[in-house]
C-alpha cells in the first residue's frame, strides 16, 4: 500500500477517519492525500472541478478541515498532500481516488451535513457503492464529553 485517501469536512466521524487512516498510512509507510469537497456554487453559475470556491463559508470549512488535517499528519509523522475540489462530493472523491490511483479511500460515516444524509444518502455510503478500489468506512465510535457511555 503506498497511497491513502482521506476525505474530510471536519466533522467528528471526518477527523476519527482521519486518525484511522493515519494510523494506517503509518502501518504501512504509505503518503496520504486528504481531500474536501465543497459543492459547486450553483447560483453563480459554478461548474464542477478543481477552481476557486465562490463562499468564503465553504473556504474557511475546507480550510479547517484540511489544516487540522495537516497538523495530525505532522504530528503522526505521515507525508500528506491537501485537496480542495469543488463538485458533488460522492463522485468528486471516487474520481479524485480514481486520478490519483490511490489504494484505499478512508471516509467518515457521518459527515457536517445531516439534513442531506437523510435525503440524499451518506456520502460514506455513496463511496461504497461507486468506488472501484477498497473503502475504509470509520464509525465513530467516541463518545462525546459529557456524556455516558
């Protein structure tokens, strides 16, 4: 294994997938890319593919969620490179891994955006279906501060 996806979009279940496949990245001396994907602006007439993001919200996110990222990588000791894609996020992620070759995509099972995992279908689930290499589906299994378990 030389090359890991990880997606991200900062979310609790994004940041232990994160964890889980820099654990991982390390087992095996493999180079990690972490990749986030905005959607694409659709009422400025935005298209799909690597540009500039119209809404500063969406680039701080990214921006957020890829520099906490980058610091876990630092800290592991795992070299990353960093993403940003705007497009739909299932099929931006399985083509990216598809690009780059990777050997396994490590995604969360719950992303930022509940409200259209109950419409749409879960990013993580999505993956699995369309992807044509390994997917790694972290659960998150933390429990949050204040809580019992």
């Amino acid at each position: 294994m030389k090359q890991i996806l990880i997606a991200t979009d900062g979310s609790p279940s994004a940041l232990e997938a994160v964890e889980v496949g820099l654990e991982l990245a390390k087992e095996q001396s493999a180079d990690v890319t972490f990749v986030h994907v905005a959607e694409p602006d659709e009422f400025h007439g935005g298209r799909a593919g690597a540009h500039a993001i119209a809404h500063k919200e969406e680039v701080d996110e990214s921006e957020t969620a890829l520099k906490t990222a980058a610091q876990a990588a630092e800290e592991a000791g795992v070299s990353y490179a960093l993403e940003r894609i705007s497009g739909e996020t299932v099929e931006s992620i399985v083509a990216f891994a598809d690009t780059k070759d990777v050997d396994v995509i490590v995604v969360g099972s719950r992303g930022r955006n509940a409200l259209a995992t109950a419409l749409l279908g879960s990013v993580s689930h999505g993956v699995l279906r369309h992807a044509k290499r390994p997917v790694l589906v972290v659960k998150g299994t933390k429990v949050p501060a204040g809580t019992s378990a």
